[in-house]
C-alpha cells in the first residue's frame, strides 16, 4: 500500500493526507453546504467552540488553503470551497457508498437524501406513526418486509422500494385501508421524463405546479375522500373538479375591493411588502386582488369597484387590470350600472381587452332596477372585441353561481358534479326510477362537500388562506355555501329517456326539484346547501366513460366533443324576439327559480352577427335571466342547443 502511496504524483500523496483528518473533511463539507462563511461562524460549525481550540482549526485551515481545497475571500472576510475541494468531497462520497456496500450490510437511501444502516425498527414506527396499524398487526408486516428485504440481497435498497414492500404484504394481507395510508405520492419517472421533454411545457414554474398538481390530486382519491366517492368519480358517476386544491381553497369567492385594501396588514403580512413604497392606488389594487386570488380555484367576484378605484383615471384601472392578467388571477369585476362613472370603467376595461390575446379578467354587469339598454351598444363592443361580459341581476360570477348570502364576503363549493344521463341510462327510461337515483346519489355528494367544508375551515383557520381567515367564519350561517351541480339534464330527459315536446320540460323540473329537495332537507339542519347548472371541465370525460359503459352508439351526437350541456344556451336570434311572455322566457324563470345555486346561461352569437342585434338581444334577455356573452364558430355543434328543451 505505502509502495502504491509512494507511486502517486506528490501533490496527491497531499491531498490525500490533508482529507485523510475528519476535522478537515468537516470543513470541507460546511462550506459546500453553506457556500461561504465567515472565520467565527466556520469554526463553530466545525465544533471548535473555546478559544483554547483556535490553534487547532487555525491550523486545519491552512493545510486545507495549501492545498487550494478553500479559498478566503480577504474582500468579504469569508471562506469558499474550490473547485477542486468540491471534487475531492465528491470522490471522498462515491467511496463511502462503494464501502458501504462492500461491506455486507443493508443501507438505505432515505428521501432526505442520505445514506443510513438498515434498520427494520423504523418500518415498524412508520406503520404505527403514519398508517395508524394496531402495534401487534405492524409488527407482523415489519418481520415479512425484513425477509423479503434479507432474501432479495439488493444493493440498491431504497426508501420507495421499501415502501412498495410494505405496500405489497399490506394488500397480501387484505389491509387495503392501511395500504392507502402508506402509499408513495408521485409520478413515475417516465411520466416526469416525458414531461420534461415535452415542447409544450413553459418554464419550471409549469413542471413544478404540474408534479404538485399530480400529487394532490392522488392525495385526494386514495387519502381524503370516502372510498365510495372516489370510486363514483372514477366510474364516471360523478365529476370532482379542483381536485388539487379541494381540501385547500373553495372554488368561487365574492369579495368587497374596498375590504381588501383596508387593514391589509390585518390580513397578510405578506401582501404590504408587495405594493410599491408610496402605495399608488392601481398597484395597491392589482396587487392585492392577485393575492387574494390564490384563495380560490375559479373566480373571484370583486364588489365595490368604483370605491376602490376612485380617482384613477381609465388609463391606470386598464393598466392594474392587465398586471392581474398576467399574473394568471381569474377576476370577475362586479359592476352596477346604477354606480357612478360606470361608463370610465366599462371604458377601462374595454382597453384592458383590446391589449391581451384572451382576457383573463371579466365584468359581471349588474343592470339594476333601469336595466341595460343604456350600455348594451357598449357590452356588445366590448364582448365583439374579445372582453369577457356577464350580465346578471344580483351578486353573480360569470359560471352563473349566484350569492344571496347577504354578506360582503362568501364562498361556495361547487366542484362536485352528478352525470345525470348516467342515471338515466341505469333507470331505463322509467322516470321514477330515475329520480329516486338522483335523490340517493345526492346523499353521499352532500356528505363529501360536508366534509371539504370542514378540511377548509380547518387549513383556513392554521393560516393557508389569510383573506378568508380574517373576513370570514365557517360556521356563519351562509358563509360558506354547498352547491350540488347537474350536468346533462337535456340528454337525460330527451335523449336517453325520450320524452320530447312539452313533457320534457315538465320531466326537467321534478327532476331539478327532486336534487332542490335534498337540498332542503340539509338547509333545516342548519347547513347552506343548494343546487346549480353551471359549467363543468369534466362534462366531456364524463361522455366519454358512458360511450365506454353503454357504448358509443348510445351517447347522443352532438355530445361527442362538446360534452354534455351545462346550462342553457340561448342564440341572439332567439333573443332578438323574446318575450316576456314567450314560452321559452318562462321556462327560463322557472328553471332559475328551482335551481337556487345558479343557472348558466350563454347568450351566443357568431363572428358574422352584427354588433347591434347583439345590443338588442342583452336588451330582451337582461330582464329575465343572467346570461355570459360568448361568440361561437358558424359550424359549433351546440350553437343552438337548449340545455332544457
């Protein structure tokens, strides 16, 4: 060995010997982790703590300088670690794992990225920690985990692999419940992989929110939510959306403007440190409605607009409404048409539209008690022009849910959605089979969105959401709203069942009063529950897992692609000679009146309409209903689809 030592150059022989003292690797390894660090802070963490050790450390340090291992930086007064000595601590690590397997023995690569002996113990503390296994049961899994483990004489023994073991005798065992528990959140690596290469992908902040997107979403279906619930949105019985923030933030928000901006720090301790020192009034108004943004999964309707954005000419709302754009917030601006300078917002907003691609934030027009025909030439430009127009009565967001709540600050839960031709196809076109489906399918998606609303509160109340935190109480009466979505009623009634002319609309109603009814019977218990036709992004999987179950033959046309329909859609041909009194006009009330959540409607036109039959037909509709404007291709299958006839 020495005759070896003897052959190697003489600067190697020096370093060799240099790392060869653990006090020196010590350095080494403080500096790599740290970066640079001060004479007193190194010496400490190297543990040379009295000045009677000075000498010593003194000492180490310049062998480690002598051999360009650190470098002091004389500027700063601070040690770095070179190049080189990054190199040798990188050698120093591939041969402690090389002996570490040489030697015979099991070591583990944990999570927290080290090396550690085997040791079954912390298996069994895992099952009893983390998966809540009786003691007696835990200990039975450890002992076969350990044999498989000592039988299979890996050298590559990992923290997952482990895992998948325990995993493995847990389902060997029957133990499913204990199994979920104990199961690895992730991806598999060629899904990241593939990901990673994907051309499509923009940046790491997309990669981060995409695996973290993943993760919570599998935490949702195997940990959080009730077996049978899981199952139903697997099967397709039912549609769960913003599964990743399910537990986290509610879907929809209405908020004031005003309560934003007063007694911020009260609330956030982050958001003042965001406005700019001197707090102009349109950055101190996008920057908080960002915020306050993160503390839904969909939109966030603002009250109180005019207030907040006193004395800021339209150049300046334009431009806070651009900077919420972009940092990806959905905001819908409730705007009065009663309120004063409604015509330099609107106007704001028209210049907001007009300088992005696809807008992000909408105006939700109130007409009030004078109506729209006023501004409808207005909210027809401005919807022509790409802007994104609601008109509705009322506290309302652009998907059509409504608020009654009467407070300043309310949130509703939304995301779960029943398939209703699912349940029409199981009736078998017997209509009372069919409502007593829904009303046992209702029972379960209540309790679900019971227990979201407590896991919110909960995560609320420990400072995930700080907005929330400070303006609302969960366990006010209407604060938080529990809203039950039907989807695919007219495919339902008049696709599946075949009831056609006026019976379908009739059936449609007991068929919306039947949910309102278990409804009810949750709002005596004191709880705020209610249910809405609204749009949801899972109505398309939804068609396809039934062209899956009954064959694709069975699903009606005009649903492949578009989905099932959600809401109404009501063509500007159609509003152009409505009437108050028109048949269709009351089947509109009707339906809105039963659905106490929300209906959504869309008032579609085409590229081609001219401006002003659209003007004309938010004049016929506003009186009615709510309704979203939205421009739709010539060829769109559902340009002229009703949702209820």
């Amino acid at each position: 060995m020495d005759d070896e030592l003897k052959e190697m150059p003489a600067r190697v022989q020096l370093i060799l010997k240099t790392i060869a003292n653990p006090k020196r690797l010590s350095v080494l390894r403080a500096l790599n982790a740290k970066g640079s660090l001060p004479y007193s802070e190194l010496k400490s963490m190297v543990g040379y703590r009295t000045k009677n050790e000075s000498g010593k450390f003194a000492y180490h340090l310049r062998q480690l300088r002598r051999q360009a291992l650190v470098f002091p930086n004389k500027n700063e007064k601070q040690y770095t670690i070179t190049n080189l000595g990054k190199l040798i601590l990188n050698m120093v690590k591939q041969v402690e794992e090389r002996s570490v397997v040489d030697s015979g023995q099991m070591y583990v690569r944990t999570s927290d990225m080290s090396i550690e002996e085997f040791n079954a113990d912390k298996i069994l503390q895992s099952l009893v920690r983390e998966g809540r296994l009786p003691t007696e049961l835990a200990q039975r899994v450890t002992g076969d985990v350990e044999g498989r483990i000592r039988k299979y004489e890996t050298n590559h023994l990992s923290g997952p692999l482990i895992r998948e073991l325990v995993n493995t005798v847990l389902l060997e065992m029957g133990q499913e419940e204990y199994r979920n528990r104990m199961t690895r959140l992730g991806m598999p690596a060629y899904d990241v992989q593939e990901m990673l290469t994907d051309n499509t992908v923009a940046g790491f902040d997309t990669v981060a929110m995409t695996v973290g997107r993943n993760v919570l979403n599998e935490y949702l279906l195997t940990n959080t939510l009730p077996k049978d619930v899981a199952d139903m949105h697997m099967r397709g019985d039912i549609h769960i959306g913003n599964t990743a923030g399910w537990s986290l933030v509610p879907d929809t928000l209405f908020a004031r403007a005003p309560d934003m901006l007063d007694g911020t720090a009260s609330w956030d301790a982050q958001t003042p440190r965001m406005l700019p020192e001197g707090g102009s009034a349109p950055a101190a108004l996008a920057a908080v409605l960002e915020r306050v943004s993160w503390e839904a999964s969909g939109e966030v309707v603002v009250d109180g607009l005019a207030d907040a954005a006193q004395g800021m000419s339209s150049d300046e709302l334009a431009g806070a409404l651009s900077f919420i754009h972009h940092c990806g917030a959905d905001v819908a601006l409730r705007i009065p048409l009663e309120s004063d300078d409604v015509a330099g917002m609107l106007a704001a907003y028209r210049d907001y539209s007009l300088t992005v691609e696809a807008p992000r934030v909408r105006v939700v027009v109130d007409p009030g008690r004078d109506g729209a025909d006023r501004f409808a030439d207005e909210l027809a430009a401005i919807s022509v022009a790409g802007g994104m127009v609601t008109v509705a009565g009322g506290r309302a967001a652009g998907n059509g849910v409504v608020d009654s709540s009467g407070l300043d600050t309310a949130t509703k839960l939304h995301s779960m959605t029943i398939n209703l031709p699912r349940l029409a196809y199981k009736a078998d076109r017997d209509e009372r089979y069919f409502r007593t489906l829904l009303s046992v399918r209702m029972a379960p998606v209540i309790s679900a969105l019971k227990e979201r609303r407590k896991d919110i509160a909960d995560i609320t109340r420990r400072g995930l959401n700080p907005f929330l935190a400070a303006k609302t109480k969960y366990d006010e009466a209407g604060s938080t709203q529990l809203l039950v979505n039907l989807v695919g009623l007219r495919e339902a009634v008049a696709d599946v069942m075949g009831f056609a002319g006026e019976k379908t609309h009739r059936v449609c109603l007991d068929t919306i009063a039947t949910a309102a009814g278990a409804a009810k019977r949750e709002r005596r218990a004191g709880l705020s529950v209610d249910v809405c036709m609204i749009p949801s992004k899972g109505s398309a999987r939804l068609v396809g897992l039934d062209g899956r179950e009954y064959g694709k033959r069975k699903i009606p046309p005009a649903a492949w692609g578009a989905g099932y329909c959600q809401g109404r859609t009501v063509d500007v041909r159609e509003a152009i000679i409505l009437k108050r009194s028109d048949g269709m006009a009351a089947e509109i009330r009707e339906t809105a009146t039963l659905l106490g959540g929300g209906l959504y409607t869309e008032l579609a036109y085409h590229d081609d309409t001219p401006k002003a039959d659209i003007a004309e037909s938010i004049r016929r509709l506003a009186p009615i209903c709510g309704f979203t404007l939205l421009r739709r291709p010539p060829a769109h299958p559902a340009a002229l689809r009703s949702g209820l006839s």
